[in-house]
C-alpha cells in the first residue's frame, strides 16, 4: 500500500486517548482504488465501516460482535473499541448496494509512531489512527442476450451480460431457475469468456420448451488478500433478475367479438378478454393432463405463457377467472371441447372451457370485459376461437 501522510492529532487528545482503559477511541480515514494500479482516493462521507473481534485462535469467525460508525464530510470516522483483534470491512451504499463483504486493508499508527499493516488490527491503549483501503466493487452486470422478458427464445443459446471495467480480474455466479421455481446456484466461478463485442458469454442448452426462465449474474472480485479475515472473501455485485422464455407452441382464446382472453397484469390478478392483440399477457401455455395431441374433451391447465401464472376457476367455478396460482389442481383443471364435431383440436377451431365443478367459463358481453366461470350452458358467450402459435 502507498504511504499517505496523515492528519496531525493534537497532545490533549493523544493524552485522553492513552488515558482510555481496557481498549482505544479510534479515528482513521478510508482510500479505495478504482481500478487494478489506480490512484488511491479518499472514499465519500457515509462511507460504512466495521470492526468485527477475530476468534480467541486468531481465525476470523464471522460470529464476533461487530461495530460500525460511518465517515464524516471531512472523509474521517472514529469509534471506540474495546481491546482486541479486528476484522476490517468497508462499504458504500452509492455503488456496493450495502454489501459488507469487502474485507479492508488497514494501515494502523499506534501511539509511538510505528506503523503495521493487514486485514487484522491489534487495537488496544495505544492506537488512535487507522487508513483503510478497499477496492472497488465490480460494475453491476445487465442483460445482453436473453433480453429481459424476452419470448420464443432458442433451446440452446448463448447467454450474455456486461462485462466488469474495473481493470481487476472478476469472476461470475450464474443463478437460474424455470417454471417459477426458487432460483439456485447453476454456475460458479466463470471467467468471462468475451464475444466478438466484448459481451461476457457462455453456452447455455438443453431447456425445456415453452417455459418461463428467471437468471442472475453476480460480479465477483477477489482483492487477493492473504491474511485475516481468510482470502475466499469476494467483493461481489449483483445483477437484477432476468426473465425470458423459450420456443415453442403457444396458444391464444378469441371471444366471439374479437377480443383476447388475456390475464391482466400478465397474471397474479383477474382474467378478463379486454386484449386487442396476442401479447404477453394474452399468450398462453396449455398442459394436456391426457398426454399427446390435445383432442377434445382433454383436461388441461392453462399457463400465461412467460410468466408462471396459471387459471383458476374459484371455488372451481360458479365465480370469477383468475390467473392467480402456481399450482394445477382440481380448481386449475379444464376440460376443453369442441363446439362442432371430436377429435384433434386445430388452429381455428371454436371451444369451450368447462371448469372442475362443470359451470362453463364465460367471456362477459361476449367481450370487452371480465372471464367468469359461472355458466350452465354454452351459448355464444361461452364460445373461444382456439388459435395455436408454432
């Protein structure tokens, strides 16, 4: 670390400072470095600092008690400490997010002028003055390719987000998961792997078909400390998640006069047939419960294609549509059949939706308005234009 000359402590304040007993009022300053072999600036005011106590073995535990004080406007901080060893973090909110995984390194002065350096302070009676130094957090990655909320998206592909330009060497976590499912760990410790314009890439296959995706990259920065606290702590950063879906057949419902059947909001709410085009709120997945082509008088559940939102008849039927559940039981099972004629459901074709407790689902006013499952017959009303999306 580069020597920085530090602010004169006047003797009043060296003399109460020794006077502290059984541990030390300690003020300092923090540096970080904007990229690999940068300058040294001074971090902003709020700047968050902590000391953490060190295990009684001299091995940073991470369950000591911690204190934490901030920067002023002058890029200084102070705190008391009982004596002790201490693990050293820094963290801005304006560009960290809060995280405190940046472990700092320490420059301390104690009371006779002697300096020492490390992740781990030895405070005690003597020390009043401590330079901290981190380095910056790594950009925060965005999405390149699949863009978010993108649809029809290849079964392999190469996913792509935005590389770090911190000039420190970053390494990737991929987190992912489909169908609404908690996202996990999928990949750990990637290298970059540029494309041809400098976009962080890497091969991604075999997904399912017709299936909402969520993925998030997390930046990882290793500052390459060897002491205290141990050297596998990252400086880390972020992506927000991301969502697309892949290829596949996709379907939609016309009402007698024209409209969508489309789950407003995309989902979490009602079902009405207000939709003038097939978006994405008005693309649906349909799961056969019988197995092979779709014929009619199947049951089947019925999904808003790149979201995980399925339909639901309440009390399964006699009430309203909605698109509120992730699950497919009886509420969420429908009995699709042919107005005219058996057999293959085709593109084009005229239906009818028959909810659990056989009330039919009902596109008020024919259109224009809500979905309710609450009819005893099929009339016109009842009466969807089944159309099929390769």
């Amino acid at each position: 670390m580069r020597c920085r000359s530090m602010l004169l402590i006047p003797s009043l304040l060296l003399i109460l400072l020794a006077a502290v007993p059984a541990g030390a009022s300690v003020g300092g300053t923090v540096y970080y470095e904007s990229y690999a072999g940068g300058p040294w600036q001074l971090d902003p005011s709020n700047t968050m600092v902590k000391f953490c106590n060190v295990a009684y073995n001299g091995a940073w535990s991470g369950q000591g008690q911690c204190y934490t004080t901030t920067t002023d406007a002058y890029n200084n901080f102070s705190i008391s400490l009982p004596n002790g060893s201490y693990a050293t973090f820094v963290w801005n909110n304006a560009y960290t997010f809060g995280s405190d995984s940046s472990a700092a390194w320490g420059n301390v002065e104690d009371f006779t002028g002697n300096w020492t350096s490390g992740n781990q302070l030895n405070i005690n009676v003597y020390t009043y003055w401590v330079v901290l130094y981190q380095v910056e957090w790594p950009n925060q990655p965005q999405v390149v390719y699949p863009a978010n909320g993108a649809r029809q998206v290849p079964l392999n592909f190469n996913l792509k987000w935005t590389p770090d330009h911190t000039g420190w060497q970053v390494v990737y976590d991929i987190y992912g998961a489909g169908d609404g499912a908690p996202e996990i760990l999928e990949l750990s410790n990637l290298s970059c792997n540029p494309d041809a314009s400098g976009n962080c890439s890497y091969p991604v296959s075999n997904l399912v078909a017709v299936t909402p995706y969520t993925w998030h990259v997390v930046a990882k920065l290793h500052p390459g400390w060897s002491v205290d606290p141990p050297s596998n702590i990252y400086v880390t950063n972020s992506s927000a998640d991301f969502r697309f879906a892949t290829s596949g057949t996709t379907y939609s419902l016309t009402t007698v006069n024209g409209y969508k059947v489309s789950a407003d909001g995309c989902g979490g709410s009602t079902v009405s047939a207000r939709g003038t085009t097939v978006g994405n709120c008005e693309t649906l997945r349909i799961f056969d419960l019988n197995g092979g082509t779709l014929q009619s008088g199947d049951s089947i559940n019925i999904e808003v294609y790149a979201t995980n939102w399925r339909f639901s008849a309440v009390n399964g039927g006699g009430g309203a549509l909605l698109a509120n559940t992730q699950w497919g039981a009886g509420w969420e099972t429908f009995i699709i059949a042919k107005t005219t004629g058996t057999g293959t459901i085709s593109n084009g074709d005229t239906v009818s939706l028959r909810a659990y407790n056989g009330n039919y689902c009902s596109a008020e006013l024919g259109g224009g308005d809500v979905v309710n499952c609450n009819r005893a017959s099929v009339g016109p009303w009842e009466t969807f234009t089944f159309g099929v999306m390769p």
